[in-house]
C-alpha cells in the first residue's frame, strides 16, 4: 500500500466514523426490537444465567437467535454493565474495521481511481453508517464475511495453496459468521464446494471437521 492509498484510507475512515458519531443516538436502544434482544441475552451470558431472556417473568431459554453477536457483547456487558454506548462504540469500530478489509479486497480487482471512488461511496452509504451505530448484528456479520474472504483470497494467493493452518482458520470465521447470522450457512456451504469442484479434498475434510 502506497502513501497516497494510507492517506485515503485514513481520511475516508475518518470521515465514516464522524458520520456515525453524527447518527450515533438518532436510534433508541430497542427502536429496532433486536438490539435490546441482543443485549438481554449478553447480559444473561455475562450475569451467569446461560442464554435466555432472563427480561422474561419467567426467563426462556433462547431458540431463535443464534449465539454469535450476544457472545462479543458479553465482555462489554460484564466489565460496563448497563453502559449502553460502548456496545455501539465496539460496533462501530468492527463498521470502520471492515472499510479496511473492503479496500483491500477490492484492491486487487479494482484500479485506482475507481477503486477510491467504490470505497467512498460504501463508507458514506447511509443505510451501512446507521446500522454501525446500533446494537445490530449486521456489521458484526459483515466483518466476518470480509474475515473469511480475506482469509480466503490470501490462500488463494500462495502458490501452493496448501497451508493447512490458514484452511482452519477460514473455516473457523466462516463458522462464527454463521454464529451470528444463520445466513452465514451460505458461506459454509460456498466453501466446501468450492473445494470440491477443485477436487481438493483433503481441505474438504479440514473444513467439515471444524464444522462438525
């Protein structure tokens, strides 16, 4: 990466991040329902109580939403219990964390200055700064893909392609993203065959017995 492509990354950040700070209590924590969904269960975690929703007069054990995004909020709630605006701070932080991934996927395909002009429009895109100032697991969701693309392209750039270690590791993010949102089964099932037309499948059996 060039000097001039820090600069850029450094200014486009920086000009995400104050866009969130703007919007950062246009939301109420449970405007949006899963938020406050979400926070209940990582206090429930962090208070002890297993995975449910102990807001409940009877607390229920939790069967729709799965286990990954209430996992990272647990530390927060533990350490700041109640402080809501550190839970949106680490969100944002995991939005401005995935511009990064974004460029440096994007680099390879996309020339300058085209590529400049893609990352800026993502890093202002209004719907993408709101929701990186909410409890939401979208962004937490976002930045794992981009963790497993990453991770995925990086293989892919060796000339062997067999490092053995880095074929658990993208399995191991691609795993979690399924955690945090189950849409993320589709990058699972993506993986495997992948391996499979490549007839690779010695990285077919790393992938399911991490899976499994």
């Amino acid at each position: 990466m060039n000097r001039s492509s820090k600069y850029f990354l450094i200014i486009i950040i920086a000009v995400s991040a104050a866009l969130g700070l703007m919007r950062f209590n246009s939301l109420q924590i449970g405007t949006s329902y899963d938020d406050a969904h979400y926070i209940i269960l990582a206090e429930s975690l962090s208070s002890g109580q297993g995975y449910q929703l102990i807001n409940f007069p009877r607390p229920q054990i939790e069967r729709a939403f799965p286990p990954g995004w209430p996992i990272l909020l647990t530390p927060f709630t533990f350490l700041l219990p109640g402080n809501y605006a550190v839970l949106k701070l680490f969100t944002l932080t995991l939005w401005l964390a995935s511009l990064l991934l974004i460029y440096r996927l994007f680099s390879k395909q996309v020339e300058s200055p085209y590529l400049e002009i893609l990352v800026g429009l993502i890093a202002v895109n209004p719907l993408l700064v709101g929701t990186s100032v909410t409890v939401m697991s979208e962004t937490a969701y976002l930045f794992f893909s981009l963790i497993v693309l990453t991770l995925f392209d990086s293989r892919d750039s060796r000339k062997d392609g067999s490092n053995y270690w880095l074929v658990i590791l993208i399995a191991l993010a691609s795993l979690y993203a399924q955690l945090i949102r189950t849409v993320g089964l589709s990058i699972c099932v993506a993986l495997v065959l992948y391996f499979l037309l490549a007839r690779r499948f010695r990285e077919v059996g790393i992938i399911l017995s991490v899976f499994a």
